[in-house]
C-alpha cells in the first residue's frame, strides 16, 4: 500500500510491479499519478487516522510505504506491532512527519552539524525567535514540503510576513514553525543512502541540485564535491539512518559551505532531486533501489553508468485537464528524455514533468544541466478548462 500517489510514487509502483507486486495506490484526490499505473486505489485524507486504519484493516497489506510526510504516522507503530512492514520503518516516517523530531535528533541527540535554529508558535514567539537565530533566517512549517509556506527573513518586515506565509503554506493542523539561521552555502547535494535488510548501507553518488522557493528546479549527477566531503556527508548519513532504523532509499540533503558542512534533512523514501536517476545514470535507478530495498532483494553493486540531468517543467496556472506542447522539440536530440506525470489539475508553480538528459561518463554536467533547462523551457502546460 503506497501512501501518497505523485510522480515518486508512480515511478516506485512501475520499479514493484515489474517485480511482480500488487499495489494499492492512495492519495487525497482522484486519478493522482501513482494511482494511473497501480493495481487498485483509494481516496481518503491521510492525516485522517481513522480513514487510515479503514484502508489498512480493508486491504491488510503487506507493507506500507509513505510517498509523503502528511500523514497520520503514530498509526504506524501500531500496524508494524501487528506485523506489517512499514517503509522504511514506523520511527523513520513518524520522525520525518514534523520537522521537529528529525532536527532535534539529528542537532541534539546525534549531534551534527545543522543551521542554527529556533521555534515559534505564535507571531510574539516568531520576533524572539528572529532576534535569536538572527538574520536572514529561513522560516517553515513544521509539517510542509517543496517549499510550501517557506520564506526567507532578510529584515524584520518581513517577519510578519513569513508568519502569515507559513499559516496559509503548511500541512496539518501544526501552526509552529522552524526558525534557522540562513546558511551560505556554495553547493547543496541530495545523499542517495540504501539501507538493507540483509547488507551494508549502500550510497549513490552525488546529486547536486538548485532550489528555488524552497522548491527544486534542476539537479545532476554526479555532482563533484571533494573526498573529504563525500566521506563525512556519508558517515552522517550512515548515522540518522541507523538511529531511524529501517530498509529503504533516503534522500539526505546537505549544505556545503566553507565552514564545513551541514546536515539539512532527510527523506525516507525516493527524493524528487533523485528523479535524474531516471536518465539511466545508475545501474538501478533510486525507485528500483528503494523497491528492492523493502522487499528485501540483493543490490550487488550501484554504479554510476552516465551524467545526467533534469529539469522541472511547472504548471503557471490553476486549471484541469492539462495537455502539453513541444514535446517532440524537447526528444528531439540524442539523450533527452521526459517524464510527464499525468496529474490531472494544474496550479501555479505546480510540478507537471521533468526533462532528463545523459551522456556518457565523464561528460559536461553543465552541458548536460543546460540542456535539461532548455528542453524544458519548450514544453508548455496548457488547460482545456481553466
Ligand atoms: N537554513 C537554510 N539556509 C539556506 N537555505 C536553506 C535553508 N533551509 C532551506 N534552504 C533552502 O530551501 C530548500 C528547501 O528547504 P528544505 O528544508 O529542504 O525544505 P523541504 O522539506 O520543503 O524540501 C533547501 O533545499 C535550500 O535550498
Ligand atoms: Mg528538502
């Protein structure tokens, strides 16, 4: 049972279902992309514990895997207690849920490195917090993803501001919010991190990726950062993903700036930067990782095979039934590919496709980045019905 149905959990459901499974796809809404490709689905709001357990009693699946962080997750200790395997575990997704847990463990209880930061309740709390942290600051929900209800504090006009974004941004009924100190960082990298039932924790190498909104906008692999580096960034990984215990893929993301580097958060599941693995820079891609992951399959090896790029196509409008332009324009040259996710409304800033790009290992990254920009740039969102 796959919580959550976008464009990662779409591309897991093809990685399981090539491998024989039967997926039940469940999101808020109808026809959500996973859903397209799966054997069965459900519609139900997932911060709903009730609706939760409804489905779970309903379809007693197996395993569970979260495609998102909204949602219910302390339900989660109780279906792992009932025997279902939860992905990658119950303590993993519940931890990640709320910002909170997942910083405090990571800054307090392992004691990495990570921005400085605060929390606020209230606006009154979100001043003291500003004045702590100092400024420019990053202020998010505690519950949010892809940037939503983010906001960056330069001076204190704005603090107000970043209040009232983070109330209309967040997910859940969790109004608190993260207060931290504004890294300067020169590269920020996405950590592919396997871990296994039956086997070593296993890294992919690199993604560097830019964001914008707090929303990525193109990343590649591999991203050269240096040895010392990599090494620390992958003892750190090792480390949150063991306290958070589980098997699966991770996402987690750094900053590397020239003070050192600092450990950002974590994803316990396919992360969006990771979609330039569907270039076939890998032997396995991140989804194919992940699946064999939870089922408790070998990986042998991950090996870098080509660069690769990708790049977001977004919607600039809210409307239904989008349909999309000058994708022969961008497949028209060797190595460019495109997934088109199939969601079926549109909203402003809305990610609707990515464009990948490859070439053989060793090749311009940036050659490559700028090709997955421009292939991206040709294809148009439209609506039918706005
Ligand atoms: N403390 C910070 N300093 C500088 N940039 C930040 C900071 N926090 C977040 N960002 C930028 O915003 C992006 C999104 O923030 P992140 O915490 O990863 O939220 P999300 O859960 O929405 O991905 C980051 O990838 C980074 O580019
Ligand atoms: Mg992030």
């Amino acid at each position: 049972m796959l919580l959550g149905s976008g464009e990662l959990g779409k591309e897991f459901v093809i990685a399981v279902k090539r491998l024989g499974h039967h997926v039940i796809a469940v999101d808020s809404y109808n026809d959500a992309p996973a859903q397209q490709v799966a054997d069965g689905r459900e519609v139900i709001d997932m911060l709903d514990g009730l609706a939760l357990d409804a489905i779970v009693a309903r379809h007693q699946p197996d395993l569970i895997v979260p495609e998102i962080e909204a949602i219910r997750t302390e339900r989660f200790y109780d279906y792992e207690k009932e025997g279902i395997q939860v992905v990658p575990s119950a303590r993993a997704a519940n931890f990640t849920m709320n910002r909170k847990a997942i910083r405090d463990l990571a800054a307090k209880e392992l004691g990495l490195r990570t921005a400085n930061y605060r929390y606020a309740a209230s606006l009154e709390e979100l001043h003291a917090a500003v004045g702590e942290v100092g400024i420019p600051c990053v202020v998010k929900p505690l519950m949010s993803s892809s940037g939503k209800g983010q906001s960056t504090v330069k001076s204190e006009a704005d603090i107000e501001k970043a209040w009232s974004y983070s109330q209309s941004g967040k997910r859940g009924d969790i109004a608190e919010v993260i207060v931290e100190a504004f890294v300067q960082f020169h590269t920020e990298i996405t950590l592919l991190t396997v871990t296994q039932k039956n086997g070593v924790t296993l890294f992919c190498p690199p993604i560097g990726h830019r964001q914008e909104r707090g929303d990525y906008q193109e990343s590649w692999q591999p991203c050269m950062i240096s040895d010392a580096h990599l090494k620390e960034a992958e003892e750190i990984a090792e480390k949150v993903t063991r306290s958070l215990t589980g098997a699966g893929i991770w996402g987690v993301e750094f900053f590397l700036a020239d003070e050192g580097i600092y450990f950002s958060e974590l994803s316990p599941r396919p992360h969006d930067t990771g979609m330039v693995t569907l270039a076939g820079t890998q032997n396995l891609s991140e989804f194919e990782l992940h699946a064999r992951a939870v089922l408790g399959l070998p990986i042998p090896e991950i090996i870098l095979l080509k660069a690769g790029a990708s790049a977001v196509v977004l919607a600039d409008r809210a409307g239904t039934n989008p349909y999309y332009t000058g994708v022969e324009d961008a497949l028209g040259e060797p190595g460019s590919d495109i997934r088109i996710f199939g969601k079926p409304a549109t909203r402003p800033y809305r990610r609707m496709a990515v464009t990948l790009a490859s070439d053989q290992l060793g090749s311009d990254v940036d050659a490559l980045k700028a090709k997955a920009i421009a292939n991206a740039a040709k294809v148009k969102v439209l609506n039918t019905e706005l």
